[in-house]
C-alpha cells in the first residue's frame, strides 16, 4: 500500500515478541564485517553481504515484532551516537520518535511540512539531526538541506551534534568533505585527473544559517529539507516561509520538507507568526504535531536492547493484560502527567517566576507552550489567562479598511469624515485597520476614546520597527462593562512612511479624537506634520505636562517625550490596567507584546504596546470626562463643539448612520 494512503496510528505502539528494532545495537556488529576490529574483512562476500542489507533495511526499512521500523528510524536507532553527562550513548526506542519517523514519511509522500510544539528535551532536535539531514546527506545524491535557527547558539549547537555524531559513524559510511565549517558542509572527494584535481562524491550539502530578522538567507536555492529550529526566535516567520517554500518545490509541485520546531519557553518575538501558522496549518501546508511533557519523561519505558526489563515503576502500563515485550518504548503518560503535577504544586508555593517557568518547560497542552516567559513586572498570569481566552474564543474583531469620504467637488472640506468598509480576503494587510465588532465609534457620545501612537520617521529600508496606533475605550458609564479597553488598532509597515500617517490619521477622525491623539515625541515629526498638512491638527494631544520632570525644558506643542522620567510613569498606568482590565484586551498581537514588554528600554521593538500605554497617558491627561451629547450640548460651555454648523451637523448624522449600519 502507498504510504500516502496510510493514516498515521496514534501511539501507543504495542510490541509484538521478538521485537527488535535496532540488531546493531543489540548484538553488534559481526566479526566477519566489523572492519575497525579487523580491517582484513573489507572486501569479503560476507562483509559485502552484511553491509548491502544494513542499506536496504535503511533505505527501506523494516519489519519486526508486528511492528514497521522506517528506513530513517532504523538508521537512527542503529547508527546513532550521543554525548550526555554519563558519556556517549545510543538512543532509546521511543514511541514518540517511532512516530515522528511516520509522520515525515508521510508527508514527504504527500508534499507537507511539519509543525512541531513542544515541551523540552524531547530529543526532537537530535532526532532530526540525524533522522533527517544527516540521512538525506549520507545516503541520498546531491542531498542539500538548510537548518535555520533563530539565535546564533542554536546553529551552532546543531553543528557540534552533527560534528559529533559524523566523528563516530562506522568507516562504511564515513563521507570525505570538500567543505566544513560552522555555516556549511559539503560532501565529496578530489581526484587527480591528469594533472587537475577534479570534485567527486554525492556533493550533498547541509547549510547552517542565523535568520533572526533576516528572512531571505535561504531565498533563490533549491533545498530537500528545511529545519527551522526554535521559531519563537523568528521575529519574520512567515516571511521566511514565504521566502523559502520555492527552494522545496518543482514546478507548482512540493518536493522538499519544512520542519518548524518551537519550544515552550523559547517563543518569544515570533509568537504571533507562530500561533498563527499553527492555528491555521493548511494555509500553509503544514500538519501540526503537539508534543506535550508527558511525551518522553520519566518513567520512560525505553532500550530494546533487554526485553525482560525491569517495569516495577510503571504499574499503569501493567495494570492491563499487556506483558513487558509489548511495552517496548511505550510511554507511561499518565504516571508523567502525575508527577508533573506534583511538581507543579510544589513550585506554585514558591516565586512566580518558578511557577511560570516550570509550566512553560513542561507543557502538558498546547496553550501553556505559548505562555508568555516572566519579563517584566507585569501580571503575567493574567496575560496568560487572557491569551488562552483569546485561543479558545472567535475572533472579536473584524479588518477594515478606512476611507475618506469626500464631497461634490473631490475635496475632504473643513470637517474630514471617514467611513469604515469591511477589507477583503485580497486587500493587503499592512492596508488595514483592526477594529472590535462591537465598539465601533457612536457619535452621541464625546470624549469617549483617546488614541496613542508610536509612530517613524524612516522607511522600511532603514529600520525594523513597526507602527502602531491603539484606540482606547476611557473609563466610562456609558459601557461599563468596558473600561480601558482597546477598540481599535493598526500595528504595520506600510511600503511607505506616508500610507501609515494616512492611516493613523483616518482612525483619528473615525472615533472623532478631537485633541485625543497622543503620540511618542521621538521620531514624530513626519506624522504631526501630516496631520497639520491635511486639516486635520485639531485631533493632535497637547504636550501632557503631568508627565514631566517640575525642572523640564520642555518646550514642544504636541505629544510626549518618552524619557526616564515619563516612560516608568506610563509603564506604572500599564501595570494597573492590565491588573484591572486586562480581560477587555481582545487583540493577539497586543497580548503578545505586553507579554514580551521591556519595561526599562526606551525605544523598544514593542510598537502596538508602547501605544496601548500612550493611549493610558492621555486618558489621565483628559481633563473631561466622556458625555453624552444628547444631554450636554447646549448646557455645556466647556464641552468641544459646543455648537454644531450645518456641516458638523451632516458630519454627526452621517455617522449615526454609518453606526446604524454596523447593527449598533
């Protein structure tokens, strides 16, 4: 049968008598074709015969106890060798490795990727390392595989364990290099040929490359495996994927493999690519594999080498009618699941730190994989809580795109208007505006939302840095059950510097931010300009005093200078809000950032964060509070617009409309 068609069997894996997966391991190689113990053998019909059929059980695989061992499996377990504190060893049978092996079997069949996340120290690197690159580069021509890894130390680490395992490898399948160093090895030999030396061999090839911000390192080539190790270090993992999915294929066709590996703690600045890619696998050809804790941890029922092993430690895998032989590598799950548990009660008396580590390196589902690491002083188990609430719920809010509504003549006029329309499965995401489907802007109402930006001054070419807008509900009576809560955001990189103003410039005038729309001083003036430039300066925020030094200098007209003074002030606003009303935060990428928030950096790379606090500071900076129209406007003389002309009035009707129209 094609293994196309073969549906992957869940483990666990029971094991027929006789099973023996790894021979080599168990009984050694044979004198007759062990040439390191007697190199006289090489060349004998029984040193040939023996070696022919370790390649075709590597190639092909195996059959044994009821049981198939894939080729890759066999290999690894056969021919594999690792450095640990008690020396250099074999790997165990294991049913997680058992089918992980059909997994990629599968999909290369069918042209997939694989997605794994997982708890730590599962062996999946160390896996693949051997199970997938160092197989392909042995025993396929002109193999090439590209292993990306998100830091430095990740990269290099592969490479010590592929050095290591290449060290100790039999003569028979030792390979010469024309090339070996830390980025790149390439199979081969030279030969002399009449007085030129020539490149011979597989001339296969394993490229090591640091992506971190850098998507494109592998663009323009064409690879059989690509490994990206530890993605949460991906701050660009899609634009990798994207970047790199044509190395794998042929034609319209898939050939190669993508392996994206992220661990629970190390997902980090490329959360959001990540869950998203997870969450929506078939958008980009990927099957998810989810490795909890309880996968490969003590009491692992491991070795085939000795098939009478003691079981005294895992009665619940005896508890049944099955006998020892069968449990060969079969995980005890639900003993892991106890003692991690207990572990779990023990550090929970502890700091929360501790606490939070101990779940993010033991997983037991997948929403404690994407838990946020202790970073900064903000209640991170909060922001945790809310991100499992933002998993398991639909999305609250809806894309738009915001357009200027314009009169007879073509012109915005004196009173610029906006409408919202719903963006379309083919309009560019950087185009658009984020927007909860219950909180749309509600004329009656004034002084209801305030904005904050954290905006640039230079194009993509130059800095990483995204923009970010944040609209924020104020604390009202009008919606009591949202207090604080954002309504609103655009967090991108637009081609253009000028297209992000014009952006955030419209969302100004959307919720009406009339002297509501603060931003961060630095690296501004482009966007202030703009708004200046095109009518609409009224909806700018003052220079907030309160949050100035009493011997400040400060002299500018609009917006805050993020400092050491000012930035601890709007960091305290955001521990208080997150602590009060961190469930009204319904936004992905704003949960990820606060989780990710460096509270002392001044500039930090937490764009739609830094403009969430922002928005903070100029709700405390407002000195009215929000008003119902209706019941104010002529009684009021301190409120904004106290007066209407015939066109505020046609502005105020239009957008009752505009807000009829949304079901309000």
């Amino acid at each position: 049968m094609d293994i196309k068609d073969v549906p992957i069997l869940k483990t666990p894996y029971y094991k027929g008598k006789n099973f023996c997966p790894n021979p080599v391991v168990k009984y050694g190689i044979p004198g007759y074709a062990d040439s390191l113990l007697n190199p006289k053998v090489v060349g004998t019909p029984d040193y040939l015969k023996y070696w022919e059929e370790q390649l075709y059980y590597i190639h092909n695989g195996i059959q044994t106890g009821g049981v198939y061992i894939p080729g890759r499996y066999y290999y690894f377990l056969n021919f594999s060798t690792f450095s640990t504190v008690g020396g250099v060893v074999t790997p165990d049978m294991c049913d997680l490795h058992l089918e992980l092996a059909y997994l990629i079997d599968y999909a290369k069949a069918n042209g997939k990727n694989i997605m794994a996340a997982k708890g730590r120290r599962k062996g999946i690197s160390e896996f693949t390392q051997k199970a997938v690159v160092d197989y392909g580069y042995r025993f396929n021509f002109a193999y090439q595989a590209g292993v990306a890894a998100g830091l430095k130390d990740y990269a290099e680490d592969f490479m010590k364990k592929w050095s290591l395992a290449d060290s100790l490898i039999v003569p028979e399948f030792r390979m010469g290099t024309l090339l070996n160093n830390d980025d790149e090895v390439i199979a081969g030999y030279k030969i002399k040929d009449k007085g030129q030396y020539i490149d011979k061999g597989t001339n296969s090839k394993i490229l090591v490359r640091t992506m971190h911000t850098n998507p494109n390192m592998f663009k323009g080539l064409y690879l059989n495996d690509v490994i990206a190790e530890e993605c949460g270090e991906f701050e660009k993992l899609k634009e990798f994927y994207s970047a790199t999915r044509a190395c794998l294929t042929k034609g319209n066709k898939q050939i190669g493999t993508m392996f994206f590996y992220g661990t629970g703690g190390n997902i980090n600045k490329g959360s959001k690519d990540f869950m998203e890619m997870w969450n929506e696998p078939d958008s980009y050809n990927f099957i998810k594999f989810l490795i909890p804790a309880t996968r490969f941890y003590f009491p692992h029922y491991g070795g085939a080498t000795d098939n009478d092993q003691d079981v005294g430690e895992i009665p619940s895998l005896l508890s049944g009618d099955k006998k020892p032989y069968q449990l060969i590598g079969v995980e005890d799950e639900t003993t892991a699941k106890e003692s991690i548990l207990r572990d779990r009660a023990i550090k929970k008396k502890g700091p929360l730190k501790d606490y939070l580590e101990e779940l993010q390196n033991f997983p037991l589902d997948e929403t404690e994989i994407f838990k946020k690491m202790f970073s900064n002083n903000f209640d991170i188990e909060k922001i945790n809580n809310q991100q499992d609430a933002i998993n398991a719920t639909q999305y609250k809010y809806s894309k738009y795109r915001l357009e200027w509504i314009l009169n007879d003549k073509g012109e915005r006029g004196d009173n610029p208007r906006v409408r919202a329309v719903p963006a379309k499965d083919t309009d560019d995401e950087r185009d658009c505006v984020l927007i909860m489907d219950a909180y749309h802007p509600n004329p009656k109402f004034q002084n209801l939302y305030v904005g904050g930006i954290d905006a640039y001054d230079q194009d993509k070419g130059v800095s990483k840095s995204l923009g970010a807008m944040c609209v924020l509900m104020r604390r009202n009576t009008i919606h009591p059950e949202y207090q604080l809560g954002p309504v609103a955001i655009i967090c991108t990189r637009p081609k253009r510097k000028e297209y992000f103003f014009d952006m955030c410039c419209k969302l100004s005038v959307y919720y009406n931010l009339v002297g509501s729309t603060l931003g961060d001083k630095a690296s501004s003036s482009g966007i202030i300009n703009w708004y200046k430039d095109h009518g609409c300066q009224k909806y700018l925020a003052v220079r907030p005093t309160k949050f100035e030094s009493t011997n400040s200098e400060q002299s500018h007209e609009y917006w805050v200078s993020l400092n050491t003074y000012s930035r601890p002030l709007m960091v305290g606003l955001m521990q208080t809000a997150i602590y009060d009303y961190v469930q009204n935060i319904w936004f992905p990428e704003l949960i990820n950032q606060l989780g990710n928030f460096d509270e002392v950096t001044v500039g930090s790379d937490n764009d739609l964060a830094d403009a969430y606090g922002i928005a903070l500071m100029q709700d405390i900076s407002t000195g009215t509070a929000p008003r119902d129209l209706n019941y104010s406007l002529k009684d009021d003389p301190f409120m904004l617009n106290s007066f209407e002309d015939e066109e505020e009035k046609e502005k105020r009707v239009s957008l009752e409309q505009d807000w009829k129209g949304f079901g309000r």
